[in-house]
C-alpha cells in the first residue's frame, strides 16, 4: 500500500513508489539557531516546564542588592586613599606653622644673672634674642622732654629700627646734646636714649619691648615673641629687678 512518502516510477510498465526520507515529527518548521535561542538571549530565562519568562530590570536589581560589585570596591578604595592622603597631608602641612618648643628669636630666651647690667651701666646686647638688656635708674631714660620718667627696673628692647628695620647699636662713647651714650641706628641717624625713646632722626616711634619674667635665681626669661610697640612710656615698662 502507497502512502505519502513514495514516489511514482514507471519502471517495467508498473507504477512502484520510491520510499521517501520521512519528515521529523511536528512538520517541517526549520530549527531556530542556538544563537537565537531563548536561554541565551539576556534578560530571558528558561523555566523548568521548558516556560520561558522575562527577567525585569527591578527583578535584577533586586538581585543586585546585598551584593558589592568590583566597581562599588574601587570608588570606595579611591575615595577613601584619597582622603586620607589629604587630611594627612593638610595635617603635616599645618604643622609646619605650629610653634613647638621654639628658640631662638620668636620663643623665650633665657638669659642669666651674670648678664644683667648694673642700673646705670651700658645695655647688654643679648645676639640670640635680638635684644638689649638695659637697667635703668630712676628717671633715667628720657631726654629733653621725651619720654615718660619711671621707677628703677629692666627694659628689653628690640634693636630693630622702627624705622626701616635696620640693627641699632649701642654707641657707648657717642655725645649727642651734652649726653654721652646713645642708641644710634646706622642706617638714618635715628637716635634713642637707653630707655629706647627717640629723640632724633626718621624713626617713627621709639624702640620695641619685649616681655620680661624674673626667676628666684636671678636669671631672666625674655619672650621674644611678646613685643610691644615702642612709645613714650618706655621708661614705665621696666620689670624691677633685685
Ligand atoms: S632704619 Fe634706622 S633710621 Fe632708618
């Protein structure tokens, strides 16, 4: 009996059919690529009942959370280094402005027994302080109306000229209107008494000051970064002394 997968022949004057290769169950629909196929396309998933279903991108995400991706891990490391080498270098470069334990001109100065002047005699020039220690007599200190009369004690006074900042030396044997013995700065003429007071020249004020303390063995401690702007009641700053 012929069916549907034989062909015709008219070999010897009889019809004889010719088997045929049978078709695949379910018909000739052609097979899709493996490319194509749903369970590698992204975003869709096979079912264990072979149902396929579309993964949404809130169903992702969701399953996205909890978990820390590789990029997540790099921001944080970056930012944290970042930061950290800021703050560190910000600290390091603040401490550079910081006073620790200064000496020298700028920090306290300490200066002792043996160099403080008798009152009377000439100031004593202290190099790391930048200072002269002067040790005035009642009443000394002031000239011709300049200045302001005080009681016996020291005057630590700053050898920067108000001026132009030049160093003012002490000139022991210098006369000046009847007077021998004056600050006298090199750079203008400008001329102070012992008790700092400017009497001639440029200068627009008299000498600085800096703070004196006393301590019970006679030494001094002079803070050089506590000075005070020169005027006419230099000769009243005087720290008693003895
Ligand atoms: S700098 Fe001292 S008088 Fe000018």
């Amino acid at each position: 009996m012929a069916n549907g997968n034989t062909q015709p022949t008219s070999e010897g004057g009889q019809q004889r059919r010719v088997p045929q290769p049978a078709e695949p169950s379910g018909g000739s629909r052609p097979q899709r690529a493996p490319h194509l196929r749903a369970e590698s396309r992204p975003g869709v998933v096979q079912s264990g009942d072979g149902a396929r279903a579309m993964v949404t991108r809130a169903q992702r995400r969701r399953a996205m959370q909890g978990q820390v991706t590789r990029r997540q891990l790099l921001r944080v490391s970056f930012w944290g280094f970042f930061t950290f080498s800021l703050t560190g270098g910000l600290g390091a470069f603040l401490s550079n402005f910081w006073p620790r334990g200064v000496t020298g001109f700028g920090g306290r100065i300490a200066v002792s027994a043996a160099t403080v002047p008798e009152a009377g005699t000439d100031p004593a020039p202290v190099q790391i302080g930048k200072f002269y220690l002067s040790h005035l007599q009642a009443g000394q200190g002031t000239h011709a109306g300049f200045g302001e009369e005080g009681e016996e004690g020291l005057l630590a006074l700053w050898w920067k000229c108000p001026h132009l900042g030049c160093t003012i030396p002490w000139r022991p044997g210098f006369p000046f209107e009847g007077v021998t013995g004056w600050f006298r700065c090199p750079c203008h003429g400008s001329t102070y008494t012992r008790g700092g007071i400017r009497v001639f020249g440029p200068a627009p004020r008299p000498m600085d000051t800096m703070e004196i303390t006393v301590n019970s063995d006679g030494s001094l401690t002079v803070d050089t970064g506590k000075i005070t702007k020169g005027g006419a009641d230099n000769p009243l700053r005087t720290t008693t002394y003895g």
